[in-house]
C-alpha cells in the first residue's frame, strides 16, 4: 500500500522558502496517495523553470523535458500509453509564453491528461521578470518599470482553446488543490489546472498576504469557492451545443474576475471523445492494444516499401 513518502525522493529541494511550489508538490503527492496510484502507474513531466524541478520530487516516471514543449512530451505518453496517468506541470512563462501553441493545441485534441500550471506571474528562476499572465501596469520588485502589456488569462485561453476540465486553485490551500487535481486526474479527457502560486522571492504583489485580503478595507479573503456560491460549470448534457456554448460563457465571464475577488473552482468541464477515442476508429488495431503494447519490431514493413517505391 503506497504511503505519502511513497510518492517522495531524496533529491535535495532547492526552491526558496516560502515558495508557494512546495504547496503544489505536496497536493500532487497527496492526491496520488488518495487514488492510491502507484509510481509505476504515474509519470510527471515539466518545463523549463522553477516548476520545472517538479519531477525531480515525485516517486514516479516522467522527467524535466525543454522550455515550452511539456505538452507534447506529455500527449506523446498519453497516447502511447492510456493505462498511464499523466501529469504535466510548469510555469506560466514556460505554458503561455513559449509553450503558448502547443497549450492551444492540447486543448484542440483533448488528450487524457492533466496539465498544471504553477502561476506566479514571474519568470522566477531568471531572476522575476514579468510573465504571460502579470497584469499591465504592475510592477514587481525586479522589474525597473511596470509591465506596459496586458496579461493572458489562462482560464479564457483554455476554455476557448477546448480542454473540457478548466479549473483554478490555489498553491497555499492544498486540501482545496488536491480536491481539484482529483478532479482533473480522473477526468476523461484534457484537464488544465491553473494555480495560483506566491513567489515571496520576486512577487512582491501577490503574496500569501495579498490573496489572504490584509491589503482590503473588509480583510476579507481575495479567493473564493465558485461551488459556494452556486456556481456549476458542468454540461448535464454534452450533445447539446447550446448548453455547452452557455457554460462556456459563464465559464469565460467569470475567468475576468479579478481583484478583490478571484474565483477558484471548476470553472467548466464537459464530456468529449477524447483524441485516442477519434484515433482508435481510423486505427482500429489501438482498440485491442495501445500503441505501448503493440509489437511493431516484429511487423513486416516490406510491403509498406514496396508501395511506396
Ligand atoms: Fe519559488 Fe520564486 Fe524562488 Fe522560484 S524564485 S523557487 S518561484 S520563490
């Protein structure tokens, strides 16, 4: 029976401290343990930035792949793989910036797997610049003069791009976290997680504080549950395109509230043939073994050069 440090290593954790990143390492770990996933059955791959070490301290496959390509590391193992559970992480710099096509692509073909988003609005590990998702006109401490172009919304970018599991949380809450990777993990198809995470070392906006409201008249907290309000982003029913566009809708309008108030949640999921569902009826051979158990160095391709020559 797996236990928590099932999922850990004794690779030395050089992230700073305070870093809202162990928060997310610890909520992976802790849903793995949930589902009682074994390593064996689990891999992880990351990015290029802080997040990027994510790997190095989870128990499971996967690996620390380039700047921007998780995503089709990621897809590669899903599709070779559908008995895996997938997992990819990184940065907002490394998801929106260079990776910013393929995260729409992803989104496209819904593909089983989850992609987590460490959003700290920064370029942390090269020293805090602004990143994809930092609001024009903020200024963080590393940066001589504020951003002077607006930031992306990631929840908008997904919901518009087609994952069918968008949701949002955050690093420092990680009994709320691991209830949304659960979510995600078992949802059948593309899920993204954006979550918002401190960097006490080069945001000096949105810190621990900042979320907690210190800075409001009301003290009031910034974050809160769409679920206690009411809100349900889920489609009852998939075939129906009006009900789907609606959520869809209500999806994205909520995605642009932010300020005093910033909503976590699942903002919309949806049922949809996943890519390898679509790929198994033009390849019928995938229904009966994925791509990992099929034996292709004992078929004959002479006949496939005969017919190209
Ligand atoms: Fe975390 Fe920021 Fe330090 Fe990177 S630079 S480890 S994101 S606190």
């Amino acid at each position: 029976m797996p236990e928590l440090r099932t999922y850990r290593t004794q690779v030395h954790n050089d992230w700073c401290p305070g870093c809202g990143d162990f928060g997310i390492v610890n909520a992976i770990q802790m849903t793995l343990l949930e589902m009682q996933l074994e390593p064996h059955r689990v891999a992880v791959f990351s990015g290029i930035g802080c997040s990027g070490k994510t790997p190095h301290f989870i128990n499971a496959y996967g690996f620390h792949t380039l700047h921007g390509r998780v995503l089709p590391i990621a897809t590669g193992a899903a599709l070779a793989n559908p008995g895996l559970t997938v997992v990819a992480v990184g940065g907002d710099g490394d998801g929106l910036g260079i990776g910013a096509g393929h995260f729409v692509n992803t989104g496209r073909r819904n593909v089983d797997f989850t992609y987590v988003l460490y959003d700290n609005q920064v370029y942390g590990l090269t020293k805090g610049q602004a990143s994809p998702t930092l609001p024009k006109g903020i200024k963080t401490k590393s940066m001589p003069t504020p951003s002077i172009v607006e930031g992306v919304n990631p929840i908008a970018m997904a919901v518009a791009s087609g994952y069918t599991f968008v949701a949002r949380s955050y690093a420092l809450d990680v009994r709320h976290l691991k209830q949304i990777l659960r979510a995600a993990i078992e949802h059948k198809g593309s899920a993204f997680v954006d979550v918002l995470q401190t960097c006490p070392t080069y945001n000096d906006i949105n810190t621990k504080e900042w979320y907690s409201g210190d800075d409001l008249p009301t003290k009031a907290p910034r974050l809160y549950k769409l679920e206690e309000t009411g809100f349900d982003g889920r489609v009852k029913d998939p075939t129906k395109a009006e009900e789907v566009n609606a959520k869809k809708g209500s999806a994205l309008l909520k995605s642009f509230e932010w300020g005093d108030k910033i909503p976590v949640g699942i903002f919309f999921k949806t049922e949809f043939p996943t890519y390898m569902d679509q790929l198994a009826e033009r390849m019928p051979v995938l229904k009966d073994k994925p791509f990992v158990e099929q034996d292709v160095y004992q078929r004959d391709v002479a006949p496939l050069f005969e017919e190209l020559t």
